[in-house]
C-alpha cells in the first residue's frame, strides 16, 4: 500500500525576510549587527549586549521588528521594503538593511 499525501513538502523560512542584519544608531553611529530569520534573530552592539528578535509580517510588504536584551530594553520598528528603521524607548532612532 502506497501512501500519498501524507508528507507534505513545508517551507522553512516561508517569506519572512532573513539574513544579516545591519543597524547604525542615527545620533551616535552606534552599530547593532547579527544574522536571522523569522522569528529568530539575534543581534549584538558593539558593547557585546545580544539582542534577540523577531519578525512579524502586517499588511503588504512591511515587517514587524521587535528586538530585546537581557536587561529588558526594546527596539522596535518597521521595514517598508526600502531599509528598516528601529526605535527605543528613549526615542533613538536606528536605521538599517538586510543583505
């Protein structure tokens, strides 16, 4: 007996945009770096703080980043298909890409 249709072929990744992640800290040129995809990303600041995060898709092409430390701190932003733009909680503003 044959079995058809039980094993499905599944994307991993599906949409979500991945790959490396690059951040630069508009006021200071702080930079926030790393690698990820979906729902698991992972950066670190040039102090050695890790950031974790994910990706959420909205509606059309934008994507939802939240990003946190272990000390509690957020970022969080939106990429419009032109680059991302992050902010924290004290209103600093970091602009990146992915490649």
């Amino acid at each position: 007996m044959i079995l058809k249709g039980i094993f499905k072929r599944r994307r991993i990744h599906g949409s979500m945009p991945g790959g490396f992640f690059s951040f630069e800290e508009e006021a200071t040129s702080t930079r926030l770096y790393g690698f990820g995809h979906g729902e698991h990303l992972q950066l670190r600041d040039e102090y050695g703080n890790v950031w974790r995060g994910s990706a959420e898709k909205v509606h059309g092409e934008s994507v939802r980043y939240t990003f946190r430390d272990p000390n509690g701190n957020t970022i969080s932003g939106v990429s419009d298909g032109f680059g991302i733009v992050l902010r924290d909680r004290r209103g600093k503003t970091w602009r990146g890409f992915i490649e």
